[in-house]
C-alpha cells in the first residue's frame, strides 16, 4: 500500500467501479420487474442507498418501492411484496441475514454483495455480486455509488454524465472553508435525501463531524435555526425555491452544485477524508466502528 489511506484509493476508483456496474446493472434479468411490488432493505449506508434507490424506482413509476433499515423491516406478515431487495458490502450484517432468513420460501430475494463468500449467498435466492467495489476501508465509500448506479442503470437511467461528473469531482479543489466548518448540515429531496443521509454519516464516521441531514423542504421547519457563521447548509439536487436566501440571511454558506447528485457525494467524500486528516484521525478505522456489525455472540469452541 502507499501513502494514501483505502477510503481514498477507494474513493477515487469510483468513475471506472460505475463503468462497470452500469454495464452489469444495463443487462441483468434478477432485480424486480416494473410493476412488482418491492421491499428493499439495508443497514447504515446500504439503507440510504435503499432509500435512495426506492424513491428512484416509485418516480420513474416501475412499482411500489419501500426502503427499511434491515433491523427495522417488519416483513413477517404478508405485507404484499413481490420482491426484497438487500444491499449489504460485507454479507456478514446480522439485521440483513435475518430478514432473509425470515423471508426464505415465501418472498423472492436478490442480495447485492462486495463479497459473495458469505453467509447472504446461501440465504438470498439471487445475487448480484460487486467484488470489485469492495472495500478494505470500514468508512464506505465505493461500494455503496457502485450498488447505487447499478440500480440506476437497471431503471433504464444514463449514468454516463454521472461517471463524467464524478471525474470532476475528484479532480476539484476543496474550500478550505469545508474543511474547517464547525457543522454541516445536509439536504436533499426525492432520492437525493438518501444521499444527504449518506453524506452525513460519511462525515460523522471518518472525521468525527457534527452532521445533521434533513428533507429539503422541512429544513425550514426547525432544523435552519442551527444554521450560523462558520456552519455550511450542502444541498444535493435542485434547490427548492427561496432555500439558498434563507440560508444566506443566518451566515451559514450554503453550497449547491449542478453535477449529478450521486457524483457530489465523491466530493463530500473528499471532504470527510481532509476533515479526518487535519484532526490526525484515522479514516480507515473510525471511532468505536467495525466493517460490520455482528451481533450475535460467537459460538464456543
């Protein structure tokens, strides 16, 4: 390994990882059909690409999209879905194993997966597996656009501009001012609110930010009175009319870029890691945080 840590190899392998999982995502028959009715589901940064993912599917009109935080996901019943869908890098995560396991024999699966030689191999009924989007890094970063663009690409989306963007991305200077800000808050609408939520977390685990994340549209309701000198308001998308001058009018900077929601994320990458490096943290091992999350006890040998 050189100098630079994983999370930013890993980062910036991001443009060719799209490539690929937009070919992948452009020609595979296991994601669910338009029409079905899907449940979709992951843990910290996979459920913020399932909600992302979610509201990309119901916009474009294929079906009935529902995103859960796997711990969360009340699927016992027969709540109606055709399909769950679960997005989990390692394939080791508890919450994720059980819903499959609770769901086997009575709701079709597909698994998205970093590493197929896990145990949600054996548990899902399909797999899509991204090995090469895996990650050495605890702090997410690859994996999670790389899953995320493959479900744009099987929507029928063009992720090329995306790819272009996220080149410029990683090739832009960073404000200083991003890097020495006392707070962010992030927002998004549609499917870019899964994004602002990755965003946040981002910062949270790699430099250990204070990070808060909202709907656009509700900002206003309330979570603007934190907004101050030396604090920065980062919008993903579009801003919703008036938004930029509220934000303004508090001393907050507010920061909103025309590139493809998806490739601004890299940027906030950027920052995450610069954060972390100018507080002499290490990104690749955050603060009380694994690769992931196991919860049951191992067994006695």
């Amino acid at each position: 390994m050189n100098d630079a840590s994983y999370m930013e190899q890993e980062l910036q392998s991001q443009p060719g990882t799209w490539q690929e999982a937009a070919r992948i995502g452009a020609a595979v028959a296991t994601l669910p059909a338009a029409g079905q009715r899907v449940a979709v589901i992951g843990c910290g940064t996979s459920w913020f690409m399932a909600q992302s993912y979610a509201a990309l599917r119901e916009g474009a009109g294929l079906g009935v999209t529902d995103p859960f935080a796997a711990s969360e996901a009340f699927l016992d019943g027969d709540r109606g879905y055709d399909a769950v869908v679960a997005i989990t890098r390692s394939g080791t995560t508890t919450e994720v194993l059980r819903v499959l396991d609770a769901v086997k024999g009575r709701v079709p699966t597909v698994t998205i997966i970093g590493d197929p030689e896990t145990p949600a191999t054996a548990l899902s009924d399909e797999t899509i597996a991204l090995p090469f989007a895996d990650e050495k890094s605890v702090v997410q970063t690859r994996f999670a656009t790389t899953a995320l663009t493959l479900l744009r690409a099987h929507l029928g989306e063009d992720v090329s501009q995306a790819v272009a963007d996220a080149r410029e991305a990683l090739a832009a200077p960073l404000d200083k001012e991003w890097v020495d800000a006392e707070q962010f808050s992030f927002l998004g609408t549609g499917w870019t609110f899964g994004l602002a939520n990755e965003a946040a977390l981002k910062m949270r685990e790699a430099s250990q930010s204070w990070t808060e994340s909202y709907p656009a549209m509700e900002y206003r309701h309330g979570p603007i009175a934190i907004a101050a000198p030396g604090r920065v308001t980062w919008l993903f998308g579009r801003a919703p009319e008036g938004l930029e001058a509220d934000v303004v009018r508090t001393g907050a900077r507010f920061v909103c870029h025309a590139r493809d929601p998806l490739a601004d994320l890299v940027l906030v990458q950027r920052v995450a890691l610069e954060r972390a490096r100018a507080r002499g943290l290490d990104p690749d091992n955050p603060r009380s945080l694994t690769r992931s999350v196991m919860l049951e006890a191992p067994a006695a040998s």
